[in-house]
C-alpha cells in the first residue's frame, strides 16, 4: 500500500504513521554528525482520533553525554483536523513540530477571499517542519541541521 492511498480503518492509518515514523528516524539518524547518536524508547502511549496505540520515542544525544539529549522526538498521532501524521521536537531552547504531507492530503483555506493552500512550501510528500502559521519546509539533512540548533543552541560547528 502507497502511503498515497485512502486508508480504511483505523489499524491501517496507525500502522502506516508508525511506517512513516520509522523511516522518518532512521534518515535522521544518517544525517547527524559522528559525535551525536540517537537513543531510540519504546511505548510511547498515543491516543488520536484513530484510537490507543504505541510509538517509539528518539532521542538525540552526544556520544560523549549519552544521559543528556539534545533534542527529543515525540509523536503525537495524527491530527483530527488535517488526518496528518505530527511529531514535536523538543530541545532545550525551544519546541517545534513537524507534520507529514502527501499531496492527496493538502489542506485549503480562504485568504482575501481566494482558495489557498493551508500551508505554503509544499514540494512533495514528505515531512515539513512547520516554520510558522502557514508555511512549512521540506525537511532536508541541511533544513534538519537548521530545525536541531534552533531547538537546542547552537551545538558545535560541524553542524
């Protein structure tokens, strides 16, 4: 199943976000530099409008302080208002999301009186990072490096 297809039952939705997440975490984790590793925790409890059910949890950390994360990756299940897959990030300076959009999935609103994407700056299907009320970006290694010192400080120069 394509994750462009329209899912049925509340196991397929649930089961394709955790796709999603999964393979969202592990391109994570090739982008980040060799003195940062992830710590992945599982049962992280959701409830969402598909109903109860788990998701691991990423932790980003410096291999030299492995007890103290740079950032947290939290998700939290899928939206009721758009049916999109959301995570937080959560770093010590600050808190952001990141949303899945597919291009079946795009959501209008009404602006000046015309018909305009909810979100400005989707490509293609992916995750974005929501960078203000309506715009998003297509996370990239380079645009994840920019979304983890923005939560987190600057951290070192090889970012």
């Amino acid at each position: 199943m394509t994750t462009t297809e329209v899912l049925q039952t509340p196991q397929e939705k649930q089961q394709l976000y955790l796709e999603k997440i999964n393979q969202f975490f592990g391109q994570l984790k090739k982008w980040l530099p060799n003195s940062f590793q992830t710590i992945r925790t599982e049962n992280n409890p959701i409830e969402d409008k598909t109903g109860e059910y788990q998701t691991p949890i990423l932790s980003i950390v410096k291999k030299d302080k492995p007890d103290d994360a740079v950032a947290d990756l939290f998700p939290e299940g899928i939206s009721f208002l758009t049916d999109d897959a959301l995570i937080e990030i959560h770093g010590a300076w600050d808190e952001e999301e990141v949303i899945f959009m597919q291009s079946n999935n795009l959501r209008y609103t009404i602006r000046n009186g015309e018909k305009c994407p909810m979100y400005e700056g989707f490509v293609q299907e992916g995750w974005y990072w929501i960078t203000d009320i309506n715009k998003i970006r297509l996370i990239t290694k380079e645009v994840f490096i920019e979304l983890l010192n923005r939560v987190s400080g600057k951290l070192e120069k090889s970012l």
